[in-house]
C-alpha cells in the first residue's frame, strides 16, 4: 500500500530552478499550489513581470491531498450562510461557486487540458430527510434543478452540472502556459520574511530578496501573526482519504452532512478508483493518526475494498465558512480558508486577486475580503485550540500508540525526537515546530511528524513538507 496520495503517481516531475540572486518583479506569488497558479494564469496577459515561487515543487502541498471536486453543493453551506449572515449573502456565494465551476471548464476546454475531467452529479445525503429540507428549498430559489434520490438508506438531494478532475494534471498543465508567456517558476524557494519598502515590498531568506510592487499570498497558512491574526480567524480540520482500484465507475460525487463525514467520488483512468474520505476532526482535538486510518480501512472492508493509496490533508475551516481573499494590506494579497472547497474556491481566488491587480470589478471582492467584520466567531475554542495541543504535547510526548522505534531524548541540550528505520539508520529532529513553538506528533502511517496546533508537516529528516513553518527541524549536532 502507497501512503501518499493517488495524484502524485504517473504524473511530470519536471523540477523548476532554486532561486539563487536577488530580482525585481512587479508581481510575486508566494504558494505553487491551484490558488498561486490560477492566478499566475488570470495575469499571464499584463505585460508584468510575474515570479511565483514555491517552497517544495509546484503543485506538491495542500493541492496534491485534496479529493479533486469541482461542485457549488457542499454540505449544508447555503442554509448555514442564512442562518449566519442573510439569503441574499448565501445566494451570492451560490452564484461565486457557479462562476468558479464554468471559470475552470472553459480554462479546460479553450486550452485544451488533459486533466481528467469529468461532468457528474453531486449529492449531499443525510440520515434524516427533515437535514436537508432548508438546503433543498434555498437551491429550488436561486433556480437550480434538485434531483432527490436514496442511496442505500441515506436521503440525498443531487445536482447535475459538477465536475471532477486531477488536481495535478491541471496545475501542471497551467504552469506550462504560464511559462510560454513569460511566467517564472522557482521551486525549493523560501519566503521567510516580508518587508514594506517604497509602497512594495521585499521578500526572501537568509540568501535572496525579491522587490516586487506586489505580493499575492498564495500559501495554505501564512506563515506570520500580523497584521492578520490568523489563528484568531479559523480552525484546521484534519481528514483520511484513500483510493481504491474498483471495476465499475459511478458518474456522481457524494457527502454526508453528518459527523463522520463521508465523502466519495470516482476517478476514471486507466485504472480506475473510488476516492473515499471519512474521520474528518479538529486538528486539536485528536492525536492518534494511526487509529483514524484503521478506522478507515474498516469502513472500506466492509464495502469489501482493499486501498491501494492512503494519505491525509488539513483543511483550515474559517467560522463564518466564507474563503478569505482580497487586499490585506496596500499591494498585499491574501487567499486561503477555503472549508475542504480548495478546488473549487482557489480558482475563484486567483480570478479575484488578479481583476483587484488589474482593476476590474469582480462581483465576488466584497463578500469574501480578509478585512469583512466576521458575524460568527469562537473565541474560546480558537484559544483553547492553540493552548490545548501546546501544552499536552510538550508533557505528553511519547505516545501509547508511537512504535518502538520512535523516541525522544536530550542531545547536547536540545530536545530531539528520534525514528529508526528499518536499516537501523536514526533519523533525528527537534520535536518543536519553528512556526509557534508547538510540539510535534508522530504520524507512524504517513511518516511525517506533524503539527497538531497549525498543521506544518515534516518529512523523517525534519524538512519542512507542508507550512506555516517555513524553516526544517533537522537535527545537527
């Protein structure tokens, strides 16, 4: 079995350069995931000079874990954006999630990409029929054709008009665009400070600086706490997914709206798969990678499937389950806190943030701004969730469930968390994440050590796989 996800087998590994002298740009993305490269791609036209910069591979982090949906229905979002601001708000973000989906098929179909793309029904399915009433009657206003349906017991509302693709295949495939226009790409390239200087910025690491006139902050979780106070604004939730190899195909993608949450869809290829996500938590909340996956399996056991794939993805849930996108600051961009929407929402971002660098209207600005007055906030769990982990991590190291190949010790005064693989070989970290000083947890499925307050990932040798760290926890003596 393959512990990493489906996206990242038979694809290009076309590396791009590490970026090694300083240069100017009039515009710089931070993040080669979907958010970085669509909007690369909405400005590959301005006659500006783009550099987008990436601090793995392109297309390698947040994107390369997601389940690949293209779909405006997501759970109960339209009935809960009632609930929490008004009608009119939820049916402008139904009309931002449409845009979003005919956005990325005409990308699609006018550059010719081959990224698997398919058209499917989307359901959303529940125990109880009187769940989804509400969502069903806001849909049937904003005009959409609601098909109802039972799916082995479970009551579901269905549309027909979504898709579902290769995540992979298409950021590759915008890169490629990106850079007959003139687009550069540096991969392996860390941002580690940003600067105000004479209305742009300067950015880089301890060995580069880049000027830029502006910056797009296309990174999963920014990095720093101002001006935006990130930890403050949202949550990250943690979920399990696998493929399968199945024989027969199923033209639609599904969820449940209850917890655990059930999510599915089909992948067609030469080998085809059921794509399965359950178990979804709060980071904080639980440690224990390894029983989710076992629960997991189970669940597919008993659908008598046998995974080929399994992986895990964190998705940072904002409270008012509305993306963060727009200015942040004069000539800053910001775009993350898409709800486990990613595919769908990042595309909408970089439209957004490239028609506010080029200064045409975007419908969509206002509604989903960093700056919005948030009507929905919870501030005893944000600060419960970030003391909760900090504390019982650094107390509780060793868990019950850790092999015994992994341990934790004192070297030359630095607290150190050893695995030994099976050629006896010791690979050694410090056990605290450079982000926030949290302590680190042992994923035994994925072999990663990961951070339980704001998801930074880290391979067995400390490299830094997933933010907002942006520094390695390599041990040297």
């Amino acid at each position: 079995m393959k512990k990493y996800s489906l996206w990242l087998d038979n694809i290009s590994n076309e590396k791009e350069p590490i970026l090694k002298e300083d240069i100017d740009c009039d515009i710089l993305i931070v993040g080669g995931g979907m958010t970085g490269l669509s909007t690369a791609y909405h400005l590959k036209d301005s006659n500006l000079k783009i550099v987008v910069v990436e601090k793995n591979q392109i297309g390698r982090g947040i994107s390369a874990r997601t389940t690949g949906k293209v779909t405006y229905l997501q759970d109960t979002i339209y009935s809960d954006l009632t609930n929490t601001y008004s009608e009119t708000i939820a049916k402008k973000y139904f009309y931002s999630q449409k845009d979003a989906i005919e956005l990325i098929s005409s990308i699609v179909n006018q550059e010719k990409i081959d990224c698997n793309m398919k058209k499917v029904s989307s359901y959303i399915f529940s125990k109880e029929k009187e769940g989804l009433q509400k969502e069903k009657k806001l849909l049937k206003q904003f005009g959409v054709s609601i098909v109802e349906a039972n799916m082995k017991g479970y009551y579901a509302i269905g549309v027909e008009d979504t898709y579902v693709f290769h995540p992979i295949k298409y950021i590759q495939a915008l890169k490629d665009i990106c850079k007959k226009d003139g687009i550069q790409f540096y991969e392996h390239t860390d941002i580690n400070f940003i600067k105000e200087k004479d209305r742009g910025y300067i950015c880089g690491n301890e060995f580069i600086k880049i000027r830029a006139k502006k910056v797009v902050l296309a990174c999963h979780y920014p990095y720093f706490l101002f001006p935006f106070l990130m930890p403050l604004k949202c949550t990250l939730e943690k979920s399990y997914i696998s493929a399968t190899p199945v024989k027969k195909i199923e033209s639609y993608s599904a969820i449940s709206i209850e917890k655990p949450i059930i999510s599915l869809r089909y992948h067609e290829a030469e080998e085809n798969y059921l794509i399965y996500l359950t178990n979804s938590h709060s980071l904080y909340k639980e440690y224990d990678d390894q029983k989710h996956f076992e629960e997991l399996k189970k669940c597919l056991e008993r659908l008598e499937l046998n995974p080929k794939y399994l992986w895990s993805n964190h998705d940072i849930m904002t409270f008012d389950k509305l993306p963060f996108v727009g200015l942040l600051k004069t000539n800053l961009y910001l775009a993350t806190g898409y709800n486990t929407w990613g595919m769908t929402n990042s595309n909408l971002a970089g439209k957004i943030i490239s028609d506010m660098i080029m200064d045409i209207y975007n419908p969509y600005e206002t509604l989903f701004s960093p700056k919005r007055k948030l009507k929905k906030l919870s501030l005893p769990e944000t600060i419960y969730g970030g003391i909760k982990p900090m504390i019982e991590n650094k107390v509780w190291k060793n868990k019950d469930w850790y092999p015994e190949n992994v341990y934790f010790e004192t070297r030359n005064g630095k607290n150190v968390a050893i695995y030994v693989d099976k050629s006896k070989t010791e690979h050694i970290v410090y056990n605290t994440c450079p982000h926030l000083k949290c302590s680190l947890l042992f994923n035994s499925v994925e072999k990663t050590w990961d951070c339980p307050c704001h998801g930074s990932r880290f391979d067995l040798d400390g490299k830094v796989i997933i933010g907002p760290s942006n520094y390695d926890i390599t041990y040297h003596e």
